[in-house]
C-alpha cells in the first residue's frame, strides 16, 4: 500500500468512497493492520482499559501515547497514524503544543482530541504550526465522569444543532478530520454532509465516511459486555490477520456497520 496521506483520505471522501480505520498499539499489530490495507491505525488511548485494565482512559500519560505511538510506527507498512492526545494534555492551546510534538516525534501522523467549540483556538494554532488535527465530538470518553456513563449523545434537538454547529466550526478552524462516536445514525450523516473533511464513526452508523473499531473488540477477544456497536470479526476468519482484511472489505463495501449497529 501507498503511504495514506490526507490527500488519499480526502479524494476517497470526494469519490463516494469509504476506508477503514483500526486501533494498534504495538509493532505486531501495526503490521497487521496495515499490511491488510487499513487505511488509518489509530493508537487510542483506549489502551489504557484493553491493555492497562482501568476502567476508564484518565490515567493514561502522554508519554505512554508516545511509546506506543512510537512502537506503532516502527511496524506500520504505510497506514496513516492517529494518536490521542489524553486526558488534560491540552488544557490549553500552549499545552496542546507541547504534547502534540511529542506524539508526532514518535511517528504520528495526526493527532486526535475530544471536544467541541471550545477546541477552535486549540485546532487553529495546531492547524498553523503543520500539526494535522482530528476532533471528536459525540460520546468522549475523557469526559466520561460528566457525562454520567458511556451514554449516546445528541438525542435531542438542541444536543443535535449544538455537535453540527461544532463540527462546522472546528472545519472552519483547521480540523482535517472528524470522529463521532456514539450518535445517532441520522445526526452523523448529516454532519458527515455538512462538512467538506473526511468524518469517521463509531456507533454512528453508516452514513459516515470511515469507520473506526478498537482492534481487540473486532477480534472478539474484550472482556465484558460487547457494545452495541461492535462486530466479532474472528467468528467467520480462520486467522486474525483474514479477520482485519474482512473488517476492512466490509467498511469499504458498506456492509459494516449494519442498521443494528447504530442508533435510533
């Protein structure tokens, strides 16, 4: 595969066409992955519940993002690499900077952080300094506590003008790239309408341009219940590696996600 640059993702968007995104979080896996053709391995912070065992993605540090980004990026065959920013590492623009080099030294290609409006100022100096950015919007796990739970946002009609406005804006302010996560199918095909940038979605249907699981969730090997949105890909492979090539032939196909993994 050509090395996945925003322009790759960018013309597939305008042509109609969908790409496939996964988690890694190691050199094995990296390689895997895109090797198979993924076309986006995201390094989450998700890491810190499948691979650290907490309940939640807060005590995950920035420089643990940068080792595994790091690791990610010595087995990665071409895919483009996202990597998170976590929990208060860009409290302000000043510290967003900081703490994005960091990522992009170890081998990221763009970075990924949760938030709405109030991310602008954040995106456009990041935006200005050549830092490519991905905003997510919907369900953001780092805000888990005020959130109440892993709960689907934007349900309502003000929630739902409020994310489309954001979206909106943070195009307008340098985002290259969107992430919606835990909204409903119909709200995340009319913010992946209303903006020009590629959209990636998780439990938002399959209205979006791209779709993102976590690698251990795909491959049906997460303790615990299994959301709503994920599908065991290992159930009809007889590899792991046939498992990831079904996974992307599905998204970009448009089979997966299903009606029944989104929601109402």
């Amino acid at each position: 595969m050509n090395n996945v640059t925003l322009h790759t993702l960018s013309a597939l968007k305008q042509d109609g066409k969908k790409f496939a995104v996964l988690t890694a979080y190691d050199a094995c896996f990296a390689q895997l992955v895109s090797s198979a053709g993924t076309e986006v391995i995201l390094v989450g912070d998700s890491l810190g519940m499948v691979l650290q065992g907490h309940d939640s993605t807060l005590p995950v540090t920035v420089d643990e993002m940068a080792y595994h980004t790091r690791c990610v990026a010595g087995g990665n065959q071409g895919a483009m690499v996202m990597s998170d920013l976590p929990f208060m590492s860009y409290a302000t623009p000043e510290q967003a900077m900081l703490n994005a080099g960091k990522l992009m030294q170890a081998g990221a290609h763009i970075i990924k952080i949760e938030g709405g409006a109030w991310l602008a100022e954040t995106i456009a100096l990041l935006a200005d300094r050549g830092v490519p950015v991905c905003a997510h919007l919907g369900l953001t796990p780092q805000a888990v506590n005020r959130l109440g739970g892993y709960r689907v946002q934007g349900r309502d009609a003000t929630s739902a003008r409020q994310m489309i406005d954001d979206a909106i804006v943070l195009e307008q302010q340098g985002a290259s790239m969107l992430l919606l996560e835990c909204v409903p199918s119909l709200l995340a095909g009319e913010i992946s309408r209303a903006v020009d940038i590629p959209v990636i979605g998780i439990g938002a249907g399959p209205q979006t341009d791209a779709q993102v699981l976590v690698l251990h969730d795909m491959l049906g090997i997460t303790a615990g219940r299994k959301p709503r949105f994920v599908k065991d890909f290992m159930a009809d492979a007889d590899s792991i590696a046939g498992a990831i090539q079904s996974y992307g032939e599905q998204v970009r196909a448009g089979t997966f996600p299903a009606d029944e993994h989104g929601f109402e």
